[in-house]
C-alpha cells in the first residue's frame, strides 16, 4: 500500500483538493480536518505524528543495530 498526502480545503460545500492526483474507483483515503492552526498546541501536533508514525510500522517491526548499517551518514551527530 502507497500513500500520499497532499492538501486540501472544505470550500462550504465540498471537500476541494488543492493539486491534482489521479484516483481510482475505490481508493481509500484518510481525512483529517484541521482547524484554527494557529490555536492548535505543539502537543495536538506531536500526537497526531505519533498516531502515524505507529501505523507506519508494525508491532513485531525488528530492532535493528549498528550492525545493519551498510553506509553510515558521516554528518549524523547523536
């Protein structure tokens, strides 16, 4: 499964896609409505971004070491 996430707006009426994409019949999509963002907390931020970092990966994803790195990034400071 793809995803992709582009943004949109609530016109009154219908939900309006702000740039082109071609779907096909059935396509699934998730919808999250955002108000008021200036109003909205950095926690309301951070937990949205949790909530779909843990879908991202699944509950028996492996730990992976310093042993799986093939290239280390020579610019990584911990």
């Amino acid at each position: 499964m793809t995803y992709k996430m582009i943004q949109a707006h609530y016109d009154g009426e219908k939900i309006c896609l702000d740039e082109p994409i071609e779907l096909k019949r059935n396509d699934k999509l998730f919808v999250t409505v955002v108000s008021d963002i200036e109003e909205q907390s950095e926690d309301n931020f951070e937990a949205i971004s949790l909530a779909g970092l843990s879908k991202a990966y699944s509950k028996d994803e492996p730990d992976y070491t310093t042993l799986h790195i093939r290239e280390p990034n020579s610019e990584y400071r911990p």
